[in-house]
C-alpha cells in the first residue's frame, strides 16, 4: 500500500502548511494526550516500585509494658525469624531509629521516660510470601508480638494507584478518539471546498487512492507539525514537574518517574498521531468519494 | 458493429423528474467527427456527460470502447477516462495550478514523469498560443486563454475519444480556426472528435464532420446513419 504520494501527484494540491485550525488542535490533543499517558506511565511505575519493595516488608512490634520481658520477646523474634524460610532478611529498629520517629509527636525525651515503647523488627519478606506465614512460629517465640503487613496497609493506595493508571490510559484513548474526529471533520471540510477540484481530477481519470493520497499527505504532516508541537510543550511539563516533585523528597512521590521506555513511548506518541490522522483522512475521503460515481 | 461508442436505447432522468434524455441510439465509428447540435435546453451536455463517464444512464445501453460501462465497476471507471479528453464549457481549470500544471494535469494522474511531460506540456501551450502564460494562474488568464489551456489539457493525453462542449465560445474566429484544425489533426490521428456547439461557422468548418442533432432530449435521425454509421470516416 502506497502511504506518500510521489512528487508529481504531491503538486496537484495547493501545498499549504498549518494553514487551518487543526495542526493547532492536534496539538492541544497531543499535549493532554502526552501528559495522561506520562502520568498513566509514572503511575505504573510507582505502583511496580510499592509492590517491589514495600509490599514484601512487614514490621514487626512487640508490644510489652515490662522492658525484660519485651526485650527478651524481641530476641527471641529476631532469632525465629532469621532462621524462617519466608523471611529474606529481619533488622531490628535501634532506639535511636525509634526515637528519631517519635521525637515529632513525643519530643526527645520519650525513649527515656517511663513510656513502654514497642520493639520494632523491620522484615523482608522472600518473593510470594505474605506476613501471615510468620504467624504461627512468631505466637510461640513473642506472644506479646503483632504483626504489621505493609501489603495490607497499601492496599488502598496501590488500588488508587491502579484506578488512576486506567484513568489516564482511558483518556488517551478519548483523545485518539477526538483527534480522529477532527481530522474526519477536517477532511470532510477539505473535499467540500476543493469539491470541483476533485470533479476534475476523476474526471481526468484519477483514482479514489490516488485523490486520498493528495489529502492523507496534507492531513499527515499537519498533523505531524501538530504533534510535536503538542509534544514539545508537554515534555517541558513533565520535566518541570519531576523537577518539583525530586524537590519533595519523599519516598512514595519519588517512585513517580518514567523509564526509558516510557520516555520512548512519549516521543512515538505523535508518530502514532500523524498515521491515526493519515488513515483516519484516507478512510473519509474514499468513503465520501464512493458516494460519487 | 465496431464503434467506439455505442448508445442503444438511452434514457436519462435527474432524480424523479421527466426524463432529460429518451431513446437515444447511435453509433460512433472510430476516427469520425461529429457536431452536436441543437437548442438550448435541448439535452446536449447531458448527453456529453454520458460520453465523458460523468453520468451514467438512468435506462438503455452504453458501450465505450467495447465495453458495456452501465454495469461497468465504478473502480474500472478511471481507466476508461484517461482514453476521453473533455473540454467543459465552464473550463474547469484548477484554479491553484499554473496554465503549465493545468495541461500537465492527465499525465500526471497518468503517472507520467516530469521529465517526459515537459516537452509535450510546453509544445501544447505554444499550440494553443500560451508559450509565454506558461506560469499563469487561471484568475490572470482571459477567459479565451483560459478555454484555450482547457483544450490542451483535453488533448494533450492524445485520447481515443474528445469531447468538447462549446470549445470556440470564448475565443476570436482566428483562434477558433487554430482550434479546429488541431481537432481536425487530433482526428486524422484516430481520435474520435464529439463537439457540441452553437457556432454555424465552425459546423462549416469541419468538411469530413457528421451532424448530430438534439431536440427535446430526442436524437433527429432521419437518414438512421447515426444508427448505422459507414465503417470508414467521410471524407
């Protein structure tokens, strides 16, 4: 299938560039587009990263008012669960790192005060096991010991996550669907105003492709201008904004980043733009031009 | 049999009006030439519009070239078209291409490079007297040199069949007489020449041409030579 007309053909059309709204519009659509589908993608990027490496941790707490007793619980854990086959590595939280969390809601005092503090065992869990295996073996080495899944605790954020990636694939599957719209109207409006145009090259003997070719070419690099337009403006988006969210410095915001990949699939975006409006005007023009004998 | 067109029995309505075309039969032997006459109103551009594939008929047969095109396929209609030259009567110029593109306008559908077209384009306009207008667009162009690219883009294809609807309307009697001559030379290399006009001087003009006469969407043919043309062109 021919997609580009040779020369000779290219010169039966006037040859006018962004001359109509179109290239402009595509590239309001190519820039919402671009900035849902980077979201789409860094979204799926932060919740690949949650499940990678805080969906397997769980901590551990033994709660016990009597600092012995909790301390020799504690050991006892800390013991079972290096010896576990689910458990990938156990880590007990220093007083230090536990007066350093608490010191914003308690002050500096709290780990020397009379206030029982919970020992604290950071666990990573070996992939495919959740911290309800550590259970049984942790009820009889602590029994004053509870346990926390992270899996569970994020639960409600990786399902937001999840809805919110849909959410911005879903929308760029609206603006391919409203591009394509503008470019059937376009084109429709196009054969209209060089209807006696087209009259006289069928007349002359032209083909349905050969006078589809003349508009898809047009169509195409309007669109293609439009595209990168729009891409341009939505990287430079994207870019600031990562900028501002590295500046935040937390863990959650940080794992919103895209992979090579993705910027990849971002610069394809008006590739794809230009054959969508190229194929989308070639179907219009030969369904409109069957019409005529 | 043998003709280039062949109408039998021929009838043409606009939507559900009276028919603008009833019964027309007649047989068009290749390499003649032939005067459409007849009064305004009287179906003549119709029926041109039939010969060039512009229409196709409401009833009757039409064949082109051997072929029946009434239940021809639409897709094998382009072909047939490139071996027709027309010249309309409102020219029908692209208005954006220059007088050169215009005339280059069949070969490059065609497929011919712009290599090979270039000595014909520039040989027809110095035909048509266009040499120096080469560069023109239609708006600067007088209506005569408009009509005058107009019929070189008709023949510049050499096509098998011309149709022309009032090719002489626009231009001086000098020109007309340049223009006739080149479809009489157009005709003495086998074309098949079709020319609706008003014009009595250029009916005169054309010795070898056989008359066709339209009235009220009906073909006069009294003699049925049209019917049952001679094999060989009159001379």
């Amino acid at each position: 299938m021919k997609l580009f007309v040779p020369f000779a053909e290219s010169r039966l059309m006037p040859d006018t560039r962004l001359a109509g709204p179109m290239p402009w519009v595509i590239a309001i659509m190519m820039f919402l587009m671009v900035l849902a589908a980077a979201s789409g993608l860094a979204l799926a990027q932060a919740a690949r990263a949650m499940g990678g490496d805080l969906a397997h941790r769980a901590t551990i707490q033994v709660v016990e008012a009597n600092a012995d007793i909790r301390e020799a619980q504690a050991r006892a854990a800390l013991a079972m669960l290096a010896r576990h086959p689910a458990v990938a590595d156990a880590k007990r939280v220093t007083d230090a790192e536990i007066a350093a969390l608490l010191e914003p809601w308690l002050g500096g005092e709290a780990m020397g005060g009379d206030l029982p503090v919970p020992a604290l065992i950071d666990v990573t869990l070996r992939p495919g096991n959740d911290a309800d295996r550590l259970a049984p073996a942790l009820a009889k080495a602590a029994p004053a010991a509870r346990i926390d899944d992270h899996a569970q605790a994020l639960a409600p954020l990786t399902g937001l996550l999840a809805a919110l990636k849909w959410l911005a694939a879903a929308l760029v599957v609206l603006m391919a669907a409203a591009t394509t719209a503008v470019v059937v109207l376009t084109a429709r409006g196009a054969l209209t105003s060089h209807r006696a145009t087209i009259d006289v090259m069928h007349l002359l003997g032209a083909t349905d492709l050969q006078i589809a070719r003349l508009f898809q070419r047009r169509i195409a690099i309007d669109a293609f201008a439009g595209g990168l337009l729009g891409l341009a403006g939505a990287i430079a988006v994207v870019v600031l904004l990562g900028v501002r969210l590295a500046a935040l410095g937390s863990e959650l915001v940080g794992s919103l980043t895209l992979a090579w990949w993705g910027w990849a699939l971002l610069a394809a975006l008006p590739v794809a733009g230009m054959l969508l409006a190229m194929f989308a005007a070639r179907w219009t023009v030969i369904a409109a031009l069957r019409r005529i004998l | 049999m043998g003709g280039i067109v062949q109408f039998d029995n021929v009838g043409l309505r606009y939507g559900t009006g009276a028919e603008t075309l009833s019964d027309i039969s007649f047989t068009l032997a290749p390499g003649t030439f032939h005067i459409l006459t007849g009064p305004s109103g009287a179906g003549k551009t119709s029926l041109l519009k039939l010969l060039y594939l512009a229409q196709r008929p409401s009833r009757g047969l039409i064949r082109l070239f051997g072929e029946d095109i009434v239940t021809m396929p639409r897709a094998r209609l382009p072909g047939f078209r490139r071996r027709i030259g027309v010249v309309f009567q409102d020219f029908r110029l692209v208005p954006y291409l220059s007088a050169y593109d215009n005339v280059a306008l069949p070969l490059r559908v065609a497929g011919v490079s712009e290599k090979e077209l270039d000595g014909p384009v520039r040989e027809m306009l110095a035909w048509v007297g266009l040499a120096n207008r080469a560069t023109a667009r239609p708006a600067t162009l007088s209506g005569g040199e408009q009509q005058r690219v107009a019929i070189a883009r008709a023949v510049i294809g050499r096509p098998e069949l011309l149709v022309a609807d009032e090719p002489t309307g626009n231009v001086d009697p000098e020109m007309a007489g340049r223009l006739i001559h080149l479809f009489d030379a157009l005709n003495k290399l086998g074309t098949t020449i079709v020319v609706a006009t008003h014009d009595i001087h250029l009916i005169g003009r054309v010795a070898h041409a056989q008359m066709m006469r339209l009235d009220r969407g009906r073909i006069a043919d009294p003699t049925g030579a049209l019917r049952h043309p001679p094999s060989r062109p009159a001379a």
